[in-house]
C-alpha cells in the first residue's frame, strides 16, 4: 500500500460507483440541515464553504456532479448552516493523527502514514474511548476512520453545550500531573493507563536524558511499568536516577500525551471535519465510519476499489 494521491479520474470513480448514500453515518444523517458542508475541489484547501443541504440525496447528486478531492461538515450545528448562524452545539471529537505521532515505532517522514503508525493511533483512539465511556459516563460515540488516523465523535446531548472541553482533553490524555498518582480509580488510573502506553514504546531517540540514565530507564522498562500497574509509589527509584530526573520524565510523557490529540480539534466549535464516505484524495483511502473495530482494519476497509485496479 503505497498511499498515492488520486486522479480526477478515480475521485470521479469512486463517486460514480462506489460511493453509497447509505455509507453516510447516522449521526450525520439526523441533523443534516443544521450542517455546514465544505469542499476542496482540487485539493488546494476548502475554497467552496457555506454548503448546506435538506436531504442525503441532495448532497448525493452533488458528489456525482463534482466528485470533489475533499468534503467536510461542521461539528456545530446551527439554525442556518450557510450563514453559521444560530449556534446550536457542537460535537465534542478528539482527532488522533497517526502522521503526528511523536513516539511511534516505525521510520515514516513528513506526513506519511504506514501500518503501524496507524495501528498506534487506533491503539491511542480507543484508551480515550474507553475512558470516555467508563470514567465519564458517555454513550453516544463513534468511531470513524479518517483516512490517516482516527477521529472520536461524541454526540451526547449532555456534552454538546459543554465549555470544559480542554479539561476533557487533559482528563483522557492523561496530560495534567495529578496530585495522588495511585488512587485506584477515577483520573489517576487514566494519568497511569497513558503513561504506559506511551512510555512502553520509548526508545533511545525519544528520552531527553543522558545515556547513562537514558540506558537506566530503558533497561527498567518492565520493571517500571510493572510497578506502576501495581501501584508501586517507588516505580521510578532507580539507581542513579534523582528527583529532578523523575520529575523531567513525568513532565516529558505528560507534554507527549498532550499532543496524542489534535487539541484545536477538540476545543474550536469552528472547526470542520473529514465526513465518513468520502474519499481522503491525499492517500487514496476512504475515511468510513467504523462499525466494529475489533475487526477493523483500515487496510482492508477504507481502501478504495480502484487503489486494486491500478496498473502503475
Ligand atoms: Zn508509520
């Protein structure tokens, strides 16, 4: 899988004969005309904004004209999409880029994505899911796959007015130093849980100490998580590393776990996103709407029919 742009010529395919209105997800389809639609149609950014539309088969006979390079909805909603006006609430998405992973065990450059990064990200994705719906009690989320990482999409009625976003954020990131690390429940269970995740797939490159203490910490590695899933308070006594060391690592993975999540995402109402059924133009894969993600596995599911058919 080589994740190469696509043609006019295969978007116009995609649209003509893949692309199925029903593929458009639920939760887009209940409020559509309270949605502002946005397009790139030659992948030069979202020029054509303000779109609204009454019904899915409208939108639909506008994807057969246009089959455009990318299409957005806003995660507000409003009384008046193409004017934005009359705010209603907003989704609350966490968007999860395996392309800016800053630990990740794989070599990709520059905006690429590969097998693993974005099995790293759907990893990442769902520890947030979890934590969404066991700590903070939501139901209504989905899971979509956005043709380079993940998005979680909540659209319960209670956190749609919410103004606490960014403390959402730091609560299922796990990027705020809470004062008890080993309450056996609530946010120090999620601060260890993140800590975990990332700091297990450290390596040399990705520690900002000596290599004395660098090659310390990595040949504890085991031992440290281990004790840290016990709730051992003594996780990070080991020799030669001091008090300042503890606390530069601690801060180290909290700023990591910050960024796991495209925080502008999550706190601007504004933004507009990626809609599941359409095609991510860049990479040549469908950003689709995860049913099951057991079995999910975007290079099966998301890639589209003429990615098989190409010759070159
Ligand atoms: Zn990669």
């Amino acid at each position: 899988m080589d994740f190469k742009e696509a043609s006019l010529r295969e978007r116009k395919i995609y649209y003509h004969e893949e692309w199925k209105e029903k593929d458009v997800p639920g939760f887009i389809v209940e409020r559509i005309t309270e949605r502002e639609f946005a397009f790139d149609h030659d992948g030069n950014g979202y020029n054509d904004r303000y779109k609204a539309f009454d019904t899915v088969g409208e939108f639909a006979d506008f994807l057969i004209k246009n089959f455009p390079y990318a299409v957005c909805t806003s995660v507000s909603y409003y009384s008046k999409p193409k004017n934005r006006e009359d705010w209603k609430g907003a989704e609350l998405v966490f968007d999860i880029d395996a392309k800016d992973l800053a630990v990740k065990n794989c070599e990709c450059k520059d905006g690429n994505v590969c097998e693993n990064c974005l099995s790293e990200a759907k990893e990442i994705v769902l520890n947030i899911k979890d934590t969404m719906t066991d700590d903070l009690g939501i139901k209504r989320l989905f899971l979509v796959y956005s043709g380079r990482g993940y998005h979680l999409r909540v659209v319960d009625k209670e956190v749609l007015p919410l103004e606490r976003r960014s403390e959402i954020l730091e609560y299922v990131t796990g990027s705020k130093r809470s004062k008890d690390l080993f309450l056996s429940h609530g946010y120090p269970a999620v601060y260890r849980k993140m800590f975990i995740l990332t700091f297990n797939k450290m390596k040399e490159k990705d520690l900002p100490f000596s290599k004395n203490i660098t090659n310390a910490l990595l040949s504890d590695k085991e031992i440290i998580i281990s004790k840290l899933e016990t709730c051992h308070a003594d996780f990070l006594d080991i020799k030669g590393i001091g008090d300042k060391t503890k606390n530069d690592l601690l801060s180290h993975i909290e700023q990591i776990n910050a960024s796991l999540v495209d925080g502008k995402v999550t706190v601007d109402v504004k933004r507009i996103l990626r809609l599941p059924s359409t095609l991510h133009s860049k990479v040549s894969m469908k950003c689709v709407e995860i049913k099951n993600i057991d079995n999910f596995d975007p290079l099966k599911h998301a890639v589209p029919k003429f990615v098989h058919e190409r010759k070159d």
